[in-house]
C-alpha cells in the first residue's frame, strides 16, 4: 500500500509540474521510428512517445533533480517525491530498469509513465491507470503555469492547493455529484476512488446506492445490486438496513423478484428484517408473480424460523422481526391466484407456529386454500365461527360459503352440501340495515391439522376483524355462490351441481324439498321462478321422469304450478311418443282444475301443442349449466375418492400414525385410485416429522413411475418438498436427480433456500476430501454429487 500510494505521488508530480499533455497525440506509425538503444532503452535526451503501446506526447523542458535548490519551495517540496521515488525504485522491483535510470537523471516524467505502461501489470498498478481520467476534464493543462497556483478547468477554474491529494479531489467530485443528483458522475468517481483508496465514508456509500436505487433502468439496478454483493463480502459494516430496505423496494417496483429477495436475504443473515409496512410493499410488488411468490413464501419460511429460535431464547429482539397478518395475507392470497396450494398450507401452519393472528381477510384466503388441499373438516370447524357473524360481513364471507360448498361436491357429500345451503340462508341475518350485535367478542382458535388431535396447532381468529385501508384486495373468485340483494344466493352452476347429484342418486324427493326450500327463502339467481326453471332444464336435456315427479312433489305442497308448466310437459311426452303419460299428466290438470273444461283429450293435437310449447321455451341458463355440469363430471379425472383418502392420510400423519397413513395409501393404489401431489406431499411431511428420511427415497420411486405414466404432474411445490427433505436426510443423489428433473422442466429454483440449508446441515461435509483420497466407489459417488450440488447453488 505504501508503494501504491508513493507511485500515486509520481504521477501527481507529473500532473503538477506540466509534463503530461493528454491533448498532444502522434501516430503509432512515428513511434516507431524512434531511436532506440541496445539495451532497449529509450534515449535519455529524447525521451520516447510510445513505451507498452500508450501513445503519449512529452514535453521537451524536463526538470533535474540536481538544480531543485534554485526552485520555489514549493516547486522544492514537490521534487522530494522525486528523491522519494528514486529510492522506491531502486530499493524494489527489477523489471522498472528504465524506470531507476530515468529517475537517476532526474526524468520525472518518464518514471510517472514507466509505472503506467510497465508490462508487469499488476493489480497494485492498475489502480492507478484511472488518475488520467481523474483529473481529464477538471484540470486544463494547456493553462498551467509551474509558477501559477491556480489550475484552469473547463467551465471554470477551481482554486486547489498544491498539497491537494487525489482522495480530496474525488470526494469532492463524489459529494458534488450526489447533491446534484448526477447518478452517472457519482458512480465514476466513486469507481475511481474505490481503487484508489477503496470505500469512502459510509454515508457517501449508502447515499450513492439510495440515488442510484431511484432509478428505473434495469442496468442501473443491476450494478447497484453487484455493488452491494461485493461490499456484503469486503466490508458489510458500510451498509444501513434502511439503505437495503429502499433498495428492495425500487427492484420489487421494477418487477424483479430475484435481485429483491436477495437483498432482504442478505438483511436477514443480520438479523434484520424491515418494517412491517415497508415489508408489505416489497411484497405486494414481488408476488405479482409466480416465482415472485415462490421466493416471498421461502422468504417467511425464513423469517419465521429466525422469529422462533430468538423466541425460545427470550430474546426481546423477536418482538421486532415478527411478521404481521398482512404480509401473510398477501403471500397467502398470491399462492391461492398461481394454485399454490402446498406452499399455501405451509404458511397456514407457520401462522399458527408465530402466533399471528388471523383476521377476516385470512379466514377467506385460508378457506380457498383448505379447499385446494381437499381439507374440509378444517373449513367445518371454520364454519362454525363464521355463522356467528353479523350480517354486515355476510357478504365478505361469500367466498368461504362457495369453497366450503365446492368441497362438498368434490367429497360427493350431497346431504353436507344441502345442509350448508340450509344453514346459510337462516343463520345470518340478511337484513343489512338491522343493527347488528357482535356474537365474536374475544378472539377464537381453531385447529390447523384436525380437531380431533391433542396435539394439533392452534390458530388464533378473529372475524369481525376487517382492515379496509390494506393493499391488499382480495380478488372475487365466486362460482357457486353470489351476493345479491343483502342475501347469499346459489348461482345456475350451483343449481347444476345440486339437480345433477340427486338424480344420479335417484333421490328426486329430496331435490325438491330443497328447492322448495331455497325458493321459499328466495335465494337463487332464479328467484321465485326456480322450480319453474329446474322442471324446464331437465325437460330439455330429455328427464321427463324427473321432471314429471318434481311436478307431482311440489303440488303435493298444496301449491302446484301454472298451466304452462304442465302442458310443456305433456308436449315433451306426445314429441317423444309417449302417448300414456301425456293422457295420464292431462287428467292430472284436471283433476288440479289446470285445464279447461272445453277443451277434450280429442282435441289435442300433439302436433300444434308441441308447436305452441316447446318453440316458444328457448334453452334457459340453468339448463346451459347443467349440461356443462355433466360434461365436466365425464370429463374428471380426480374422483370423489381421492379426497377421502387424502384426507384420511392428511389425519394420520398429523397424528404422526405413519403406519395407518401408508396402510390408507397403499389401499387407495390397490383400489387403483391415482394419488395427487397432495397425497404425497403429506405422507412426505409425515416422514420428516418422525426422521424418517430413507422412506421418502422410496416415495421418491412411487411418484417417478406415476409420473412417467402420466397419471401425475409434478409441480413446483411438490419437488422443493423433496430437495429440502433429501438434504436433510443427506441423500445428495436423490437430490441432483430432482434438480435433474426440475431443470428438464423449465422450473424455477430457488437455489438460496438450498444453499442455507446445505450450510445449516452439511457446511464441512467432505470439504477437505478429495477424489483420490475416497476408500470405497460409495464414497467417491457421494463426494461427486456433494460437489455438483455445491457447484450448483454456488459455494466455493
């Protein structure tokens, strides 16, 4: 360092003393020519234009050494460096032979550019390769007078002092540049001073990367990312975390999720996380995306696993790094739009692990998630707090009423699903303008897992609880169930699902007790006209059974229906040839006093009836639902089953039964029923909980060959699920082989969840041992993979 800085002084001399005029130039092809020595030597009376290829014009009046006592003092002060420097070349470096015989005879200049232009170019000379550029465009040296004190700039002359050193001069222009928001000056100067002299002061450092964090070219924020990944690595202490913090901000806004997670990961390894507010920006903005939410959801799974382990050591520093219902709520929300449902039932239980408190918004996000993992007796019990609530947040709560509907129908639960429509329309209120009481008092908790376990997590609730100032905006996503007119009603699908399973059933009696019912409380789309519609559906789509024996339930209520019902029937049976049960159906609107008392059995001219009924009824859309209903159940390729016995499993496994667990999978695989992620996700999270890592490597086969079979899809969540179990366990093979698999199907991976998990578990494993050092082929083929896999997430 100390001949780095006394070459620096060299150069400065040169700069000073106004023998290196970067404005004069001559052509390569006249360096050529010149004069050289045996020795390779520039001749010392005519000092060369080109030395290392620089092409550099200088000045024929040099300054000696030896006539420095007739100089001014400060002119004296300045040739000291020069003695200074004679004595560092010869006391050093062989190569500088022309640099020690130039500053023999008083050369000064050539010295300066020997130490430019030598061919050993090392790093302690590079640094000095930007001081022509420090001074190019601040100092004019055409202006420059020995005798002067003053340097000529460009626009204006700036007064410095000959003791003036090159840190001073690019502070300044550093300083300078940042009060004028001169984001491309500041980065230059700040380039140069770092290797010159390497950091400035830290407020210089954090103010330059706020600045250039402002900006909204991708570039810029790329190399403010690379800056802070070098300072993380050479000198961490520079850096703020509210500095961080505006960084990950600017790169959540500009849609870059990588670069942002990295900086709060790098807070994180210092045991910082940002405001909660703050937090809630960054990551409104990141899980606009799918990897984007992947990489905020790991991102909490971190988090939280710090918040717990400073919790257990009654560190009051946990208080600070809690994370709120928000965050959660924004994550929770973005795995429900991108169908991330394993990653979504993990942050359920890291929830209830914090003890964060869910609030109104949670309750509607969870109950989606529960229903994409098939986990109804969760939304049961949900269910049983949600019915309380007053009727002004009925209509918040319709999406929870439409999942925990459709989780019936995927469970073919009929009666369950009948029962919800019941509860639905006459535990709440729907008049809105009634003052309402709070049934909720004190918040209330409810079981992540099953309610039946003892040991099972505990989640702590509150309904009523609803913050309409958040950024969050859950979106809409209601197929069964609407809102309409203060009251939860049942859409046409809805209807479908409900006519389609009964029949299937042969259960046409309780169909129309419930329509009946839901009729009476008006709460479906069709209103006071729904059995008129149901009748009408399935006479188009052909069920004229089952539509003549709603006919007969309903007016055997005392309240049949009109004329035009009947007789669209009767036309449905004379179309179709069904003479007898037309005659039949008329002497039924006879005897109900339907039909007119002129009007014979022989006057019926089926033809003109048929005419006069059918054509005048056009495909309505309850029967445009019901017979999409049916294509879709031809269509399905997840049966009811499945969710049985997923749940079944999900059970055991919580209850750490692995046995009666693997006994319900091996069934469902007997009874040839194709198990989902799901599936093996839980039997996978039963596995880890009891250590059990060697079992998921036989799980690992089970789902590569349904795979290969295209019986399963594996997704993202699924195969993060097993990379972090494989390394836990250590099985490094396995764990190439689904980065393997990942990488064949285009998948993100989030490479530093892996990475800390590697350095938690297996930071010194095999660090030291080399190839030809492993005692079995075992051993060597796990050193291969432990190293490819060190490879891969980048550690040294």
């Amino acid at each position: 360092m100390k001949a780095m800085n006394i070459i620096i002084e060299i150069l400065l001399g040169c700069l000073l003393t106004n023998q290196f005029h970067p404005s004069e130039k001559t052509s390569s092809a006249s360096a050529a020519v010149r004069p050289r020595r045996r020795d390779g030597y520039p001749p010392l009376l005519q000092p060369p234009h080109a030395i290392g290829g620089a092409t550099v014009v200088l000045r024929e009046e040099l300054l000696p050494i030896r006539n420095s006592k007739s100089l001014p003092r400060r002119r004296a002060s300045f040739l000291s460096v020069t003695v200074r420097a004679r004595f560092f070349v010869e006391g050093g470096l062989g190569w500088a032979s022309p640099l020690r015989r130039w500053a023999k005879v008083g050369w000064v200049k050539l010295a300066g550019l020997a130490c430019l232009d030598s061919p050993i170019r090392n790093q302690l000379f590079r640094k000095v390769f930007c001081l022509g550029r420090i001074f190019q465009g601040d100092v004019c040296f055409g202006q420059f007078n020995p005798f002067l004190q003053k340097f000529s700039t460009s626009g204006n002359c700036e007064r410095l002092s000959w003791e003036r050193s090159t840190k001073e001069i690019l502070l300044g222009k550093i300083k300078v540049a940042l009060r004028n928001y001169q984001v491309h000056e500041a980065w230059e100067s700040f380039q140069d001073f770092r290797r010159l002299y390497g950091y400035p002061e830290v407020h210089l450092v954090n103010q330059l990367i706020v600045q250039l964090s402002y900006s909204s070219n991708h570039v810029w924020m790329r190399k403010v990312c690379d800056l802070v990944l070098q300072i993380v690595r050479e000198k961490s202490g520079l850096l703020h975390a509210d500095t961080l913090t505006k960084l990950a901000l600017s790169l959540a806004r500009l849609q870059m999720p990588s670069p942002a997670s990295v900086i709060l990961r790098l807070m994180l390894d210092k045991g910082c996380v940002p405001s909660m507010h703050l937090l809630s920006l960054v990551v409104f903005h990141i899980v606009k995306t799918e990897i984007g939410t992947h990489l905020s959801s790991n991102y909490l799974f971190q988090v939280c696993d710090l918040y717990n382990c400073l919790k257990d050591k009654k560190d009051h520093h946990a208080v600070t790094i809690k994370l709120d219902t928000l965050v959660f709520n924004l994550v929770l929300d973005a795995c429900v739009k991108f169908k991330l449902s394993l990653k979504g039932l993990r942050l359920i239980e890291l929830m209830s692990l914090t003890g964060t408190m869910a609030d109104a918004h949670s309750i509607v996000i969870i109950s989606q998630i529960l229903e994409m993992n098939g986990l109804r007796d969760e939304m049961q019990e949900l269910k049983d707090h949600i019915d309380r609530v007053s009727a002004a947040y009925v209509c918040h709560y319709c999406q929870f009423y439409d999942s925990l509907l459709s989780l019936h129908f995927k469970f073919n639960d009929i009666d369950a699903a009948a029962k919800l429509v019941l509860d639905m329309t006459s535990s709440h209120n729907c008049n809105v303008k009634k003052e309402y009481e709070k049934h909720l008092l004190n918040p209330c908790f409810i079981a992540i897992g099953s309610p039946n376990l003892r040991t099972a997590l505990k989640m702590r609730i509150e309904p009523e609880l609803l913050c309409k100032d958040s950024v969050l905006k859950v979106e809409s996503r209601q197929v069964l169930i609407f809102y309409r007119g203060g009251k939860l009603v049942l859409s046409n699908r809805a209807l479908a699902k409900f006519i389609s399973g009964y029949k299937r059933d042969g259960r046409t009696g309780e169909l129309s007790k419930l329509l009946l019912s839901i009729q009476g409380e008006l709460c479906s789309v069709a209103g006071s006209s729904l059995c008129f519609d149901v009748i009408s559906s399935c006479i188009q789509l052909g069920w004229l059974e089952c539509a003549h024996d709603i006919l007969d339930d309903i007016e055997a209520t005392g309240s049949p229906m009109g004329q035009d019902m009947y007789l669209l029937l009767v036309s449905a049976y004379q179309k179709r040839g069904m003479k007898r049960e037309a005659k039949a159906l008329l002497k039924q609107m006879k005897k109900v006093g339907l039909l007119d008392k002129g009007l014979s059995d022989d006057a019926m001219d089926k033809h003109n009836l048929c005419e006069k009924t059918l054509n005048s009824l056009g495909k309505t859309d309850l029967a445009i639902a019901l017979a999409q209903t049916l294509k879709d159940e031809e269509d399905q390729t997840v049966f009811h089953l499945v969710y049985n016995f997923n749940s079944s499993i999900f059970f055991f496994c919580k209850a750490r039964m692995i046995e009666d667990a693997l006994k319900a999978y091996r069934r469902m695989v007997s009874m040839k029923v194709q198990p989902t992620s799901q599936t093996f996700a839980f039997l996978m999270c039963g596995y880890s909980s009891l250590g059990m890592y060697r079992e998921i490597t036989i799980l690992w086969g089970d789902i590569k060959r349904f795979m290969k079979s295209d019986n399963l899809v594996g997704d993202r969540d699924l195969y993060e699920l097993l990379l972090l179990n494989f390394l836990q366990g250590g099985y490094f093979e396995r764990v190439m082989e689904v980065i393997s698999h990942m990488r064949d199907r285009n998948m993100y991976a989030d490479k530093w969840i892996y990475k800390s998990e590697f350095l938690r578990l297996h930071k010194n494993l095999y660090r030291s041992l080399k190839a030809s050092n492993t005692t079995t082929e075992a051993q060597s083929k796990r050193l291969e993979h432990v190293q490819e896999f060190r490879k891969w997430v980048g550690i040294d």
